[in-house]
C-alpha cells in the first residue's frame, strides 16, 4: 500500500506542476481534467501525509523506550506508543477507503428508465409500484426527479416510463437497483387467488455530456409529433414531442414532457448520449470478459436481482443475500438500507480486487 500512496503523491505533485503549464491554462477541457484530477489526489495525499508522520513518531518512540532508563519517561512513551499504533489503525482504514477505485460517473445525474416484463398487465402496475417507489426514495433524498417519456399500461402502471433524476450522487447510488425486479403476489385481476410472479426491468444509466460522448447530428433522424397525455391545451395541437433514431444503432429515444419542442429536443439528446454510452461500456466489458463480473455493481440489466413477495412482506436482494420483511415501507421508498448494503459490498470486493484487504 506504501508503494501505491507514493506514485499517488509522486502523479499529485506532477499534476500541480501541469496544471500551471500555460498549454494547459490555455486548453478548458485539458484544464478542467488536471484540476478534477489534483483535487481528488489532494485529499489521500493529505491523509498519506499525515500517515507518515504517525509512523516516523512511532519510529522516534520506540527508539526513546530503547534507549530511556528513567521509568516515568518509559511510561510516558508506552503512552504516547498505544495513542501512535491507534492512530495508525485509523488511517490505515481510511487510506484504504480512499484507494478503493472510484467510479468518475458517481456524481453524475442519471436516466431511469423502467419497463414491464413478463406478466402482462400485472408487470405494468409492478412497473408502477417500482416508480412510485423511486419517486418517494427521491423525495427523501432531496432529488429532483423530471418525468421524460411514458406509456401507459391498459390496466394501470406503465409499460414504460423514463425519467431524469438530478442531485447529489444520483448515479452512485441509483446504479445498484439496474436489473430484474420480481414481484410474487395475487393481480387484481386474478379470480382463483393464486400468486403470481410478474417482473419489471430498471435501468439505470449516467447521463453524459457533449464531451464525453460525440454526437454526429447527421446520424441522427428526427420526428416530431403531437403529445400525449395531460398538458393543457398544447397537447395534440401542436408538435412539441420529439423522436429521435441513431441511424446507425438503430436507438430510437423519445420526449414530449415539455411544451417546447427545443427542450424535448435537448433532453432527448442526453437519453440517447447515455444509451449509447452504456452500448459503449457494454463492448468495453466483454472485451475484457477475463475479468472478475462484480456481483453488486452497476450489473447487466438481465440479472434478477430483487424480489418482492407481498402474502410474505418479504423484499430479498439475491446479489447479497439481503432479506427484509417490511415490503410496505420498501414500496413506500425506504429502499437506503439496501443501497448502503450493496454499496459496502461493492466497496469490499474493490477492496479485495486491488489488493487492499486480506
């Protein structure tokens, strides 16, 4: 671990030396780079530092116990000696915390896009229950979440429903509940009282940027037509909702939550930026398939990874063995007990995988 702090402090200081390069200053995008960079060195540095220190005064005080005859100077430094190992401890945990790789979309905003599954009508109202449960969960969170595109199931809930969320570590967060959500309950429409199992697919994807994905506009073909829903007067009178196809992935993306068909335009471009950034990731990760698949990270949005079971108020999250049974308060957005789970387990495996935990 040593070795690893001193090339972090050796890059910093190369860093700070960049950052004031005028072919630096001169390029914003090249600037902006090494500034982010330096500032999330800066604080392991800081604890590296001060790790040091800790470790030479252990040095100093083991040396004065070698050397000291007078018993009160002796205890003294036995003292300071168990106060030095403490410390050390301490900062032994946190540099490992902080030398856990870092996902850069983390603190992005994010696109949240559910679908109905296997089930029929009952896949759309669980499609349902899972937004309105993202809804209160942002609700708490102090999140600003903006409703993009829907359809609406024939009997309640959604076939798919696609909304932008925004605030502090949205995607840090958010990207753990990605995959196959399984609900086991008797539908409504269901005479005989069976329970029945019905699925409903989230994704959650980081919404990019113009810099980090290059959009070429000749590529992409644009329709507009009249919204649907409710909206007030400018609904199916005017053109205000916007499709937009990438002709060569053939990602079709949709928007008709504002009036204005310029806004729908622009928000429609950050869905399609970030579907075709997660295509992109998905390549990059089968390139280097020899890789170990994390089990509780942003995973493939076909692994069933929750399943709720209403005759039992039992919600269980299968990547990590998780089983609660209060299912009223999950569906109600108390869904932060299995992120916090799932973030720590993520975070040990970083851990183990870099070689910072026996």
């Amino acid at each position: 671990m040593l070795d690893k702090l001193q090339t972090i402090k050796d890059r910093f200081e190369e860093v700070g030396q960049l950052i004031i390069q005028p072919d630096s200053m001169s390029d914003m995008s090249k600037y902006a780079k090494l500034t982010k960079e330096y500032k999330d060195l800066e604080k392991i540095v800081q604890v590296y530092d001060e790790y040091r220190l800790v470790l030479q005064n252990i040095e100093s005080t083991k040396e004065i116990l070698d050397k000291e005859k007078d018993q009160d100077f002796r205890d003294m430094a036995k003292a300071e000696l168990e106060e030095l190992k403490d410390k050390k401890e301490n900062f032994e945990e946190e540099l490992k915390q902080l030398l856990i790789p870092k996902d850069p979309n983390d603190s992005k905003d994010c696109i949240l896009e559910i679908r109905s599954g296997t089930g029929g009508d009952e896949a759309a109202i669980f499609a349902g229950d899972l937004f309105r449960m993202y809804e209160r969960f942002c609700e708490m969170q102090g999140w600003k979440l903006t409703v993009l595109d829907l359809t609406f199931g024939s009997a309640g809930g959604y076939k798919e429903i696609i909304a932008t969320v925004s605030g502090a570590d949205v995607y840090g967060m958010l990207k753990y509940e990605s995959g196959v959500h399984r609900v086991q309950r008797v539908p409504a429409t269901e005479s005989q009282g069976r329970v029945h199992t019905s699925a409903a697919t989230v994704a959650v994807l980081p919404e990019m940027d113009e810099v980090e994905v290059h959009l070429d506009m000749n590529d992409i073909r644009k329709d507009t037509y009249c919204s649907s829903g409710p909206g007030g007067q400018s609904v199916n009178t005017t053109y205000s909702a916007v499709r937009l196809t990438h002709i060569p992935t053939g990602v079709v993306v949709t928007c008709q939550d504002e009036k204005s068909q310029i806004k729908n335009f622009e928000k429609a471009l950050k869905v399609l930026r970030s579907r075709l950034y997660e295509m992109e990731l998905a390549k990059h990760n089968e390139a280097v398939g020899a890789q170990r698949k994390s089990m509780v990270g942003s995973g493939d949005r076909s692994d069933k990874i929750r399943t709720y079971n209403y005759p039992q108020s039992r919600v269980t999250d299968h990547r990590i063995n998780k089983t609660v049974y209060n299912l009223p308060e999950v569906m109600d957005g108390h869904i932060g007990e299995f992120i916090s789970a799932l973030r720590m387990a993520d975070n040990l495996e970083k851990m183990q995988s870099s070689g910072l935990e026996d």
